[in-house]
C-alpha cells in the first residue's frame, strides 16, 4: 500500500476533473496573482522609468483634468484620440500618486480589465479553463506586449469599456441584451476605432440570433446620438483649424495599400504568446478556426470568425494602419492598432470549442506553462527593455533625467519670478520634453502663480502661445539669440543654453519678432 498510494493519489490529482468551487477559485487566484505581478514588474522596470514624447502630452492632460480644466476633447493637437487615459488618472495624481507613475498605472489597469472580467464571465459559466486561460495569455504573451499596454497613447482606450460586450456575447439571446450590445458598441467605436475587431464579429454573434426580430433594426438607431456627441467634438477643431497639429488621413481602403502590406511582417508582432515574431500566425489560427466550426456545422461560430477575418484583410488595405516611421521600432509598431487581436482569439477559440474537458491536468498544463514563461521573461526584461530603447529613434526618455531638468527649471523660476518658459524644439528632444513636463511633474510645488512653459513653436498646446501674449520674465531654454540683438533687451545669461528676458514691455510675440524667432503655432 506505501507503494500504491501515491500512484493512486498522483492518479486522481492528474485525471480527475475541478468540481470543487473552493479549488476552481483558488486556481483562479493564482492565475490573477500571476498577471498582476507579470504588470506590476513590467511597470517598476519601464512604464515607471521611461516615457515619450507623446506620454508626456497625456500627462498634460491629466494634469489640466485633475484641475478642472477642459482645453479640448481629444489628444491635444489633433482632432481624434480622447484621453481618456488621462482622466482615469485623475485620482491617482489627487492621491499625490507623480504623473509619471499615475499614466501608467491607468493604462495597464485599462489593458488587464477586459482578460480579468472576461475570466470571470467563463468563472459564472463554470469554463475554468477558459477562464484560467484567460488570465494566462497576457503572462504567455512578450515582454513587449507588456511594454506596448504601459504606453500611455490611447491605443487602449475601447478597452474601458469592452468588457460590457461580453454580456450580450454570452447571452445573446436576451432582447434586453441588444440595447447593451449598441450603446457599447458606439462607445467603444467612438473611443478607439479599432476596436471594430471585436464590436463587428459580436454583433453578428448577437444578430444571428435576431435575424428576423424588427428590435434588433430599431435599436441601432441608438448609437446616432453618441455619433452625434463625436461629430460636434470633432466640429471643434472645425471651429478652431489653428489648434490642429495633427490630421487624421489615409483611412480610405485601396488595393494598392493591400498588395504593399502583404511584403510587411509586422501587423501583429508582439501579439501572440511565447515569440514577439509569431503574431503572423493570428490569420492562419483564424481560418482554422472557421475551417473546423463549419465541418462541425457551427454556423454562427463560423459567420463570428468570417467577419474577424474580413476585417483584417480590409485593415490591410488601409494606409494609416500601416503607416510606418523608420526605426521606432516599439514605440509606432503597427500593431498597436490590433491590440484586441488576443481577446478575440480567446473567445473564438471558446466559441469553437466550449466544451473541452475539464480534465484538471490541462489546468496543471497551463498553469507550468504560465509560471515558466513568466519566469523566463522577467529573467530577461532588463535586456529586452535595453534592447526596445536602443532600436527605437522615436524621442524616449528617463522619468529621473526630466525630473532633474525639472528640479533645475522651477529654481530658475522661483529666483527670477518668471512668468513664462520658451523651450527651443528643433536643436534637441530634451527641450521639447522639458516643455511638456514642466507643470506636471511640478504638481506637487506649490508657487504663489500659474507658469506657462511652452515649446518655441509648433507646441501642441496651442492656447499657451495666446495665454503667454504677455509676461515679463521670460526663460530661453534652449534658444540662441544674437549677442547684438540680445542687447537691446534686458537680460541675464545663466549659461550657453539659457537667457533670461527680463522687465519685458512687448507683447511676447513683438519681442520674439525681434528677437527673429518664430513664436507660435507653425500651422498659423
């Protein structure tokens, strides 16, 4: 019997299936364990430690919400892009939580939500492995899966909200579901484009079931009014043309775009689990998917992984999805625009098959596999993120150098009684970065009046150049001025990079004029 027993017990712990609720849940729970130190790690080793340049633009962002102030409706500078990462952050930084920390912190939240919400639908459902898979997949995916989803950019932004989805995709019989399935949907829509890879094939999940019910016609006229509330947010920029920095173009599908495409290999790099160049797969698991459920006469199941498979092939035909900038490497991925590309997979693969077995041992499978890759990517995170930062030419930078910048800055600003900053922005990044994180990374330094810091030209924070018409003391962070016209002016040289404009009578834009600098909006 000392000899039978552990085979007997070895037996039943690998053959038996979970059908207690206290070891489904504790399964649960470390799966969740598990993802949420996979993020915390990747946020302490990079979403905390470096940014970019347009990071910092939604820390400006956070910074004007978490006062109350409301500039404009999208990223600033161009009239798409809600940040609704920045405002998700407000709490943190009324917490006193650095902008810096708070941005990514809103972001991963945002990334990890729809895996968690949707391991616990499969949780209700009793699918444990769904649900357990679920949780994995972000650990099984790169280490730049993980980086990408701490960049603060608003690639993310449908994901806030896509979790309401998974009511009418798990109960899509229930008529009272087809208001939630339209009201999200717009939102999601409207949010971040993007997300039309999982709005469309659920919708046509939903409308196989409600073919021939008039309701399910009616209730699409529920989105007109937040298109509507999108429209007159975009009439903005309509009304203000000199606030725009940036347009959004290339939208419109053409064969040429989709022959081009197919020569490039990245769509959806970083994607796909265990290697970064595997996503290419993604089109060939999906054809699978829909070869199998229509041999097995799924009908819907095949029409949801149909319209998945339409939809990729019209965004290869679309040139702003594949719109590439030499060298950024991580940073302007193309894949950024398909990051719902694994939710999607997760549920078509459940669709396919939602009856797989609850054997224990594909849990034991999965949970080995989770815990090595895990293992493994940390081992490795400080030479990937080294490698990530030195192939991208995109502007990146250490949260520690801006804030030492910064230090430096606001004593200049306090000993001088300055009113106004003026960063050069064509000699180096590190003025423009300086520009955008002036005033949020000095949320916490009270001082006794409003400081304006704002990029020589081309700012993306337009109303800054009309804010500043007129100030007194003035910084030139960065400019070279002619020592024969810099004497006609009141003036301090702190050092080669730095001249104060002292007791200055001018509009700012008539100094600037003799100075012979530019001062404003380069779209003027």
């Amino acid at each position: 019997m000392r000899i039978l027993f552990p085979k007997v017990w070895v037996s039943k712990l690998f053959s038996g299936t979970i059908n207690n609720r206290t070891v489904s849940w504790l399964f649960f729970i470390v799966f969740l364990v598990t993802l949420v130190i996979d993020r915390v790690i990747t946020l302490i080793k990079f979403g905390f430690i470096y940014t970019d340049i347009d990071q910092t633009v939604m820390w400006n962002g956070a910074y004007d919400y978490s006062r109350g102030i409301f500039h404009e409706p999208f990223f600033y500078g161009q009239a798409y892009n809600y940040m609704l990462e920045s405002l998700l952050a407000v709490p943190l930084l009324w917490m006193n939580i650095p902008v810096y920390m708070a941005l990514p912190i809103s972001t991963s939240f945002i990334a990890l939500l729809p895996f968690v919400i949707l391991s616990l639908f499969f949780m209700k459902r009793e699918k444990y492995f769904w649900a357990y898979l679920s949780l994995a997949f972000p650990v099984l995916l790169p280490l730049q899966y993980g980086f990408l989803t701490t960049i603060s950019r608003g690639a993310l932004q449908a994901y806030l909200f896509i979790p309401f989805l998974f009511i009418p995709l798990f109960d899509p019989k229930n008529k009272k579901n087809i208001t939630i399935l339209y009201l999200v949907s717009a939102i999601c829509f409207i949010a971040n484009q993007s997300s039309i890879l999982i709005i469309f094939p659920i919708w046509i999940w939903v409308f196989t079931n409600h073919v021939n019910s008039p309701s399910f016609y009616i209730k699409s006229l529920l989105v007109i009014p937040f298109l509507i509330l999108d429209y007159y947010a975009k009439n903005f920029y309509e009304i203000h043309p000199e606030r725009v920095l940036h347009v959004l173009s290339g939208l419109n599908p053409n064969i040429h775009t989709f022959l081009a495409s197919l020569k490039i290999t990245n769509h959806f790099e970083y994607l796909f689990p265990f290697n970064p160049d595997l996503g290419l797969v993604y089109p060939l698991i999906f054809l699978f998917l829909a070869i199998f459920a229509i041999s097995k006469s799924q009908k819907k199941e095949f029409w949801f992984i149909i319209s998945i498979i339409i939809l990729l092939i019209i965004t290869l035909s679309i040139p702003k999805v594949h719109q590439l900038y030499t060298n950024d490497g991580l940073f302007f991925t193309p894949s950024r625009l398909y990051l719902y590309l694994p939710i999607i997979l997760i549920i078509s693969a459940y669709l396919v098959f939602p009856k797989l077995p609850r054997k224990i041992v594909l849990v034991y499978f999965l949970l080995v596999i989770c815990e090595t890759v895990f293992i493994t990517k940390i081992s490795r995170i400080q030479k990937t993120i080294a490698e990530s930062i030195s192939e991208s030419s995109f502007p990146v930078a250490k949260n520690q150098d801006l804030i030492a910048r910064t230090i430096e800055l606001r004593q200049l600003t306090k000993k001088f009684n300055l009113d106004l900053i003026v960063h050069e922005n064509s000699a180096s990044w590190d003025y423009v970065f300086d520009s955008y994180v002036f005033n949020p990374l000095s949320q916490n330094d009270i001082y006794e009046k409003e400081m304006i810091s704002v990029n020589l030209n081309g700012d993306r924070r337009t109303w800054l150049y009309s804010n500043s018409k007129y100030c007194k003391q003035i910084l030139l962070n960065g400019v070279k001025i002619d020592n024969s016209i810099l004497n006609e002016f009141d003036h301090e040289i702190i050092n080669q990079n730095q001249i104060i404009i002292m007791n200055n009578s001018l509009s700012v834009f008539e100094l600037f004029e003799k100075l012979g600098l530019k001062y404003g909006n380069t779209t003027l």
